[in-house]
C-alpha cells in the first residue's frame, strides 16, 4: 500500500458533518467525506457522479499537528420573498459560522491500486475544479500535496515529521520536552483505541440530496520528535564574542 500526505493548513478551515439550516458548525479535525469530496473535485467529476461513493475504498487518516482555536462568525444573507402582486422583497437574517483558525493537520489516504495513486496524485496537482478546506472562501496552502509514501496511514503518519508553524513550535519548545504528543483518528483498528461514530461515509454528494452513513472512528496518540532548529535571536552574535 502507498500513502499519499496531504497538508490542510491556513488562517481558517471548516470541516462541518452536522449543520442545518442558520448554524454551521465544525468538527475539530477534516471529515473523510471533505476529503474525498476534494479528490472527486480536483478529478473533474460532478457532485452527483457514482464514483464518488467508491473513493470510500481509500484507508483515511488524520493527524493533528496543531489543534488551532474555535472562531464564530457574526453573518447576514438575504432571502429573496415574493408577495402578492409579484412584488419581490428580501428579508435579511443572521447564520451563525463556525471556523478552525491557525490549525495544522495532516490527512494520509492509503491506496492500493497504483493505477488509483497516479490518477489522484496528478488531479491534486492539477485539479479540474478549485479544491477548497470546507468551504469555498477558503484555499488550500501551497504545500497543500506534501509526499507519496509505502506503508499504511497510521505507520506513515506515526514517523512523518511534526509540520506545525514555526511560532507553534517555538511555543512548545519552550517546554523544554524532547517530544511532542499528536492525535492521530484512524478507521484502522487500534490496540487499547475507544471507537467513536461519525458520519462522513459518502452516499452522494448530490446538492438534490446528500447522505452519509456512520462509519466508526479511533483516537491513537503518537510521540514526534521537535525539531531544535528555532533558536531565539542574539544580535550579539554578530559582534564575535566581543
């Protein structure tokens, strides 16, 4: 099996899988149905194409490289009413938006086929449709495709190393520990791992009908080595030990 690495990263993220009507909440860590939603876009392939539900083959897991905040944003829209008459009139109501903001994540896709790796690795770099993080405002980072790899989602994910902000991991630093704790949620069973339902697992995307099943999620935590490379500044140094 190969891993394909890809990194969602950004000053706002929004992974929701339970929102109706004027709230839109989000979840804390992407959803298997964005992900492959984002693969079924960057393919050219419309929302209500078969083949999106057969991308549920894919072993999919993510880790959480820097958790971010909970951000709630204050937004009106407008709904256009018709009255008697044929009169158009707008009424203007408050929505209530949640967003993961400063947050780093790292989801591993395990393909089997590689007829299935080269066909989504070249979509990814050139995608037919624009590939967003939940929502349509916003982009996905430049090292968005970070690696091809051999070796399971949880494998690769428990030795790929930490890709948190520079100013995350400065913070941690600080801490004076050698290593880091990250969460990794898989579908792949976990020895001593409490399994948790969560309804991601793709039916249709049709925008006449979308539905999902529950598909059963795990919690491992994972030991990542921090990088010593940020060092604080000493304009002294520049002086030569004088």
């Amino acid at each position: 099996m190969k891993t394909i690495l890809l990194k969602f990263s950004g000053p706002m993220q929004s992974w929701g899988t339970d929102s109706h009507f004027e709230t839109r909440h989000t979840d804390h860590h992407p959803s298997k149905s964005a992900v492959l939603g984002l693969l079924a876009a960057s393919l050219g392939w419309r929302r209500d194409d078969d083949r999106i539900a057969d991308l549920n083959r894919f072993c999919f897991a993510v880790r959480v490289d820097q958790p971010g905040s909970m951000l709630k944003d204050y937004h009106t829209a407008h709904k256009p009413e018709v009255k008697n008459g044929g009169i158009i009139s707008y009424r203007t109501y408050v929505t209530t938006r949640y967003y993961l903001q400063d947050a780093v994540f790292i989801v591993a896709l395990g393909v089997s086929e590689s007829s299935d790796m080269d066909k989504i690795v070249k979509a990814l770099r050139s995608p037919y449709f624009q590939p967003y993080m939940g929502r349509r405002a916003l982009p996905l980072p430049m090292d968005f495709l970070l690696d091809v790899v051999e070796g399971d989602p949880l494998s690769v994910l428990c030795s790929f190393p930490w890709q948190a902000a520079d100013w995350y991991k400065k913070q941690e630093q600080r801490k004076g520990v050698g290593s880091k704790r990250l969460s990794i949620f898989t579908e792949t069973p976990v020895r001593r791992s409490v399994s948790k339902p969560r309804r991601d697992h793709v039916l249709s995307l049709s925008a006449s009908g979308r539905h999902y099943l529950a598909r059963m999620e795990q919690e491992t935590v994972c030991e990542i080595g921090i990088n010593e490379t940020h060092q604080e500044h000493n304009a002294f140094d520049a002086l030569g030990g004088v």
